[in-house]
C-alpha cells in the first residue's frame, strides 16, 4: 500500500497546515488575528501631547444656541468642536477690546439683570389703597421645590454648559476680558465668564456667516488641525 505523502508519521491521519501569513497557529483561532497581524503592520500610537499639554476648560453659556452652532460648524469642516471656538475668541476678544462689542448695550435678554445696579438703590413697600393685606407672611417656610423639577432644572442648566480643550492662554485672556467688562476680578463661581463667552462667541459666528473669518482645515500630525 501507497504512503499517503501528506501523512504526518507521529499523528497518522493528520495533515499538517502550510505555513504563510494569515494563517492561525495551532491552538489560536483565526478570530483573534487583526487585519494589521495578517498584514505584518504595527498600528502607530496617537500623539496625545496636545492632550497633555492642555487641559479642558468647562463654561455655563447664557445662551444654548450658540454652543450648537459652533458644534455644528465644526462638524462641517471636520475638526475638533474646541478649534472652531478657539478660532472665534481668538479672532472676538481684539474686536472686544477695541470697542467693536459693547457689553454694555447688550439687551437685557442676553445678559443678567439686577435690582441694585449702581449699588446705591433702596427699596420701600408702597401701600396702595385697596391691596390685599397678607396676613401671617413672616415665619413661612418657602415651600421646597420637588425632586422631579430640581432635576429638569439641572439639566436645563447643564445643557448650557460647553467643555473646550485649549491652552490655558485662551482662558487667561477671557478672564482678563471678563474683569476688564466687570470692572472687578473674578471668583471661581462668577458666571460672568460664560456670559462673555457667549457675547464672543455669538460675535464671531455672525462674522464667520458673513464670510470674515476664513476658516480652513489642514492636515497635521495624527489629526486634523484649524488655521485662521
């Protein structure tokens, strides 16, 4: 009788498998080679350096529009959300400090009012003839808000809230804008940053719309950049 030339003499019956790229070793399933392994290619690491070097800067809009609408211009041109408002203020705060956005005209439904604008008001009851007198109006708890609107509350708050990843220079030069504006330094839980922020923002959107600001993607090492 004829040996089967494809025999194997130590497993007799058995066939050996040819050797090649692309197939499995023994005892290792063909689901666990990636296209790279069949390929013999080694997938590059990303660069995370900008990562490292910058951290993310979170900020309270006064207005949810405006963070959609930078949101979807740089959908657009294919780049990160943070470029796009990097390039805005960037491009708003010169105009800002040369007088071209005036804050102080700024209608009050974009900006926060106050009882006490000059800080010298004050303020008297003013009986009428025919009011309702209350009755029993001191010594009243102010009857708690429920659970389920404090959490529709918050989040209504939330979604005005834009998180950027750029130099810490940009948020130095919005802070530095936003006492300028204030007329006083900040503390960490001033929302006037955000209300600046969105002013900017707002700015550098109209001028984008009307083609002023040029913006133009290039690529760079491992991601997509902006120029401006």
């Amino acid at each position: 009788m004829r040996k089967n030339p494809f025999e194997n003499d130590a497993n007799p019956g058995a066939v050996p498998a040819p050797d090649g790229p692309g197939i499995p070793l023994a005892g290792q399933p063909a689901s666990a080679l990636t296209p790279f392994d069949m390929m013999g290619i080694q997938p590059k690491a990303r660069n995370r350096d900008y990562e490292k070097k910058n951290r993310t800067f979170s900020y309270r809009l006064t207005d949810r529009e405006v963070g959609q609408k930078v949101a979807n211009v740089a959908l657009s041109l294919q780049v990160p959300v943070a470029d796009v408002a990097r390039a805005f203020v960037d491009s708003a705060i010169p105009a800002a400090i040369s007088g071209e956005i005036p804050f102080s005209k700024i209608p009050p439904s974009q900006r926060r009012l106050t009882l006490y604008p000059t800080g010298t008001e004050t303020w008297a009851i003013r009986e009428q003839p025919g009011w309702p007198v209350a009755s029993q109006a001191r010594g009243r708890r102010k009857k708690s808000m429920p659970e389920a609107e404090k959490e529709k509350l918050q989040k209504l708050r939330n979604s005005f809230v834009v998180a950027y990843r750029w130099p810490a220079s940009v948020d130095q030069a919005l802070t530095e804008l936003t006492e300028k504006v204030a007329g006083k330094a900040l503390v960490r839980a001033d929302g006037r940053k955000g209300w600046v922020l969105t002013i900017l923002l707002r700015y550098a959107l109209e001028a984008y719309e009307a083609g002023r600001i040029p913006l133009k993607p290039e690529p760079r090492v491992a991601k997509m950049g902006l120029s401006w």
